[in-house]
C-alpha cells in the first residue's frame, strides 16, 4: 500500500527546473545527455554522505516534470515507480532511488540559476535552430511564485523571477531572479536589463 502524503511547498530550485523545461516536447531528453548536462551544476551538499551523485538526482526529476509529476512527492514517487533499466540509464547503478525527503532538501540548497541554465543549455542544443537575429519573438514576463519554501540564498519564501521565452522555439532562454523589494513592475525593471543582457 502507498502513502500519499500532501504535497510539500515547491521549492525554488524545482520551480527554476519546471519554468526552464517549458518548451516543445518534441525533443525528449535523453538520459546520458542529461546526466552530462548536469555535471556542470554546483552540488550543494557535503561530500561526507553522498549516497547518490548530483547528475543522477536531477535527471529523473527533469523526466518526472516532463511526465506531468509536479511536486517533490511526485517527482520521487515517479522515480521509485520506474523500470530497472530506467533507473540506470538515469545513474541509479542499483537501482535505488532518493526519497522525498533527500530530493527536498537537495532542490531547498540548489542554486536555481545554475541549473536553470545546464537545463537551458541542454534544451538549446536539442530545440531547432532559431531566425537570425532580429527575427526571434521573444516575451519577457515577471512571475511571483507565492507559498514556496524559504530558499537557502534568498530571505524569504517568496520566488520571483523574469524570464524570457522563445516563442518560435518555445524555450525560456534565460530567467533573472527578482530580490528588489520594490512594486512589482518596477522591481522586473530593475533586472530586464541584466536578463537582456545574457539574451546576446
């Protein structure tokens, strides 16, 4: 029998990994890639313990958001619901995979905009290639996230971020996160310039 517990507030680093993997699912991930794309993101977690290696915690969480798997619960419910064979393509050698609890607090001390960006530079490689320039449709919008837990680089619970989004491609290119404790439109005023800056 499974426990289903209610679902724990998403954190900001989850909430960096669903808004980068807002794009066309016609290029599904591959796990390898995944994994390589990975290596790159800071682990934030002591070396003494490590049971399971950064790369193998956030590919099966990409593949999980993918399949409509929303909450950390959810993520590692996936993960323990899969195949043998998935399990090590995605760098579980033994096919053991993380709790709940091990996934938040890895995604509470994950540094959003690192693997905003190893997501971002994965799904650049696989999406088709865009207009030159000047002819790419891009939206900038700001979001506030309310209800999520306190992340460990930010003061409060509250995630707010711009990002910019590729309409032709369907990728968020780049996201900034908003600290200013201003209005809300003046306070994405204060970022648009550095979020368009990492755009060229």
């Amino acid at each position: 029998m499974e426990c289903i517990a209610p679902p724990a507030p998403e954190t900001t680093a989850l909430a960096a990994l669903r808004a980068a993997l807002a794009l066309d699912e016609a290029a599904p991930p591959a796990p390898a890639d995944l994994l390589a794309a990975f290596a790159a993101v800071p682990d934030p977690r002591r070396a003494q313990g490590r049971r399971f290696a950064l790369p193998a915690l956030l590919a099966p969480a990409v593949a999980a958001l993918l399949a409509n798997h929303l909450s950390v619960l959810a993520v590692a419910q996936w993960g323990a619901r899969q195949r043998p064979e998935l399990l090590r393509a995605l760098g579980f050698r033994d096919g053991t995979t993380p709790h709940q609890s091990t996934l938040q607090r890895l995604f509470r001390r994950l540094d959003p905009a690192a693997l905003s960006a190893a997501v971002g530079d994965y799904f650049a490689q696989v999406a088709p290639a865009p207009p030159g320039r000047g002819g790419q449709r891009v939206a900038i919008d700001g979001k506030a996230q309310r209800g999520r837990l306190a992340f460990a680089t930010t003061a409060g619970g509250t995630v707010h971020a711009l990002a910019a989004y590729s309409q032709d491609t369907g990728l968020v290119l780049a996201q900034q996160e908003i600290r200013s404790g201003a209005g809300k439109a003046e306070a994405e005023l204060t970022v648009a310039l550095a979020l368009l800056a990492r755009l060229d």
